[in-house]
C-alpha cells in the first residue's frame, strides 16, 4: 500500500514542534506549511493535495498537524475514498487499512476496515509511534497566498464543564416533555449550587445542550447526589450516573427500569416534586 504522509503547519517554528507519525522506508512526506491559519487557504491545499494523490496514486494519505481532521474529511470526498479522523492506524495490506479511534466520548475504542481508496486518515498518534520532521521532508510553502487570513482570529472555548465537578446534579428526562421544563430544571439546579443534565433525547429534541448529556455517549459524572427527573433508566443512560453517591429517581410510571437501579425512588409526576424543591429549598 502506498502511503503519503501529510504534515500541515500554520508556522514553521510549529511544523518543527510537531510529532510527525513514523514511516516505513520508502514511504513519502509531504509539509504544508503557511504564515498564517492554513484554512484561510484551504482551497488551494486541496488542490494540491489531489494532485499529489494522483500523480503519486497513493493508497492511504495521513495526515497530522493543522486541521487535519478537515482536510482529511475534505480529501477524501475530492478523491472520492474514504475518511477517519482521529485515528490510530493498524496494519495496511494491499486491499484494507484497519484503524481505530474512540467512539461514544471516548468511552469505547472502535475499529475500523477501510478499504475505500485512497483511505484519508487524520492521525492521532501514539508517543512511541512519533519522530521529529523526516529529513527527506519536501516542504510546500503556501505563504503569501491570501492576505486577508492574518487578521482572522482564534476563538477558543473553555473545556471545563460544571456537571464535572458538582456535587448534586439534577437530570431531566424526556419526560420533562419542554424547553421550558428543562429551564425550570437548570434554574433549580443552579439556585441549589448544583448543575443540570439531560438524557440524549432532551438535547435531540433541542431543550438542552448537548454538553449537557449524560451517559456512553456523554458524561459520566460522579456527584453525592443525583436526582433524576423523568427519565426511563436505559443503559446507555445509567452508564453516565452509575459512580453517583446517591441516586435518586422521580417517575410517574411505577414499573419504570429506573426504580432497580436507584437508591431512592419516588412515583410521582416531576412537576410534583419540583416545585416542592422550590417552596422548601428557593423560597
Ligand atoms: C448507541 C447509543 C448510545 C446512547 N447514548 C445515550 C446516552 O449517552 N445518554 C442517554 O440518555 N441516552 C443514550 N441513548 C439513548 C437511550 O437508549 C434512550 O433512548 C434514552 O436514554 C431515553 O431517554 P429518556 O429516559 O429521557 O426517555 P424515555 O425512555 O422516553 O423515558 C421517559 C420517562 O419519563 C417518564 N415520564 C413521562 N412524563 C412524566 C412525568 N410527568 N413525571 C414523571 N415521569 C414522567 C416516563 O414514564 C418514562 O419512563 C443511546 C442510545 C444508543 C443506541
């Protein structure tokens, strides 16, 4: 299979920082490197990434560095293969390239079999994989392309998230039934010092941010007290709240699989309860 190795620096002085994955004898590299964001120029490493692919028809592109993930992605719909961002790579024979990359929040590692060519594949490299920037590198130098792009800036979010940290968390379900039943929710929580969370389908359905969600394919979170309102107790639910102190659940359905799972239930509507917690608590 042969492979092209794709490093994408904004800066020199970055390009020479960077892990760059490491090859086998006769694999080739290539930098792209720029004096600004490489995305203000993205049109034209596309291009030129496509037209090494096919001059050199290459099997299995990676790539690390500067958005890589969007260039992977984006090469491969050009040059009509396939894409996984992320990755750490296997083993590639002429046919397939297997890969794997965490799934569901990186709770679980999922393996991939690619055999669309040319397999597009953002790195995520193993230390021990790495080395510093190949001799033989050929540097592409796209500097001086487009003024307009140094002046874009950087807009960073913060990471941290209180459902972290919180040591009472109330969680609705989507038995909460509103945008506005989750407002009422997040209000609570906060005004007890807490942090609201929401089941998958409260973030599907738009009421609550998907930052929010708890479960495999959310956070797990691990408060002394969880109290959850109007949620059924799937799996992949509970996944996210089993390390809780203590669990309580609320549900108007008796036989709900919640009730096994908690310490303490109540059966009851959750409007009910609520504002209970607000005359005692907020008043
Ligand atoms: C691969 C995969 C990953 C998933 N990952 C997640 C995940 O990370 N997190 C997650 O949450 N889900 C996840 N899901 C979805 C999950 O399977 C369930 O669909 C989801 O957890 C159900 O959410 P829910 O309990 O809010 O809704 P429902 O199952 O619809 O339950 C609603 C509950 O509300 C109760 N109720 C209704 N009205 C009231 C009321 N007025 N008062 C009191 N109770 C009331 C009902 O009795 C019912 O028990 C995943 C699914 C898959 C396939």
């Amino acid at each position: 299979m042969k492979r092209l190795n794709i490093l994408l620096a904004d800066t020199w002085e970055e390009a020479k920082r960077m892990p760059f994955p490491k090859t086998e004898d006769g694999s080739s590299a290539v930098l792209f490197c720029s004096d600004g964001p490489l995305t203000a120029c993205q049109e034209r490493i596309l291009g030129g990434i496509k037209a090494l692919q096919e001059k050199g028809q290459y099997d299995l592109l990676v790539f690390s560095g500067s958005a890589a993930d969007m260039f992977a992605v984006r090469t491969a719909a050009r040059c009509g293969g396939s894409a996984l961002t992320m990755a750490q790579i296997g083993k590639a024979d002429d046919q397939t390239v297997t890969a794997q990359r965490g799934a569901f929040s990186y709770n679980l590692r999922a393996v991939f079999e690619m055999t669309k060519k040319p397999v597009c594949i953002s790195a995520e490299p193993a230390k021990a994989d790495c080395c510093g920037l190949p001799d033989s590198l050929l540097r592409e130098d796209v500097s001086g392309t487009d003024e307009a792009f140094r002046s874009v800036t950087a807009e960073t979010r913060g990471t941290e998230n209180p459902l972290l940290d919180a040591s009472f968390v109330l969680i609705a379900g989507r038995g909460i039934g509103s945008a506005e039943g989750f407002g009422r929710i997040e209000h609570t929580a906060q005004a007890l010092g807490g942090a609201a969370g929401a089941t998958r389908p409260v973030a599907s359905d738009g009421w609550a941010d998907f930052q929010q969600v708890i479960g495999i394919s959310g956070k797990q979170i691990s408060p002394d007290v969880c109290l959850v309102f109007a949620a059924s107790g799937t799996m992949p639910f509970m996944m996210g709240i089993e390390k809780s102190g203590t669990i309580i659940a609320v549900n108007r359905d008796a036989d709900a699989s919640i009730f096994k799972a908690c310490d303490i239930g109540v059966v009851a509507d959750w409007q009910d309860v609520l504002e209970k917690i607000e005359d005692r608590s907020l008043k």
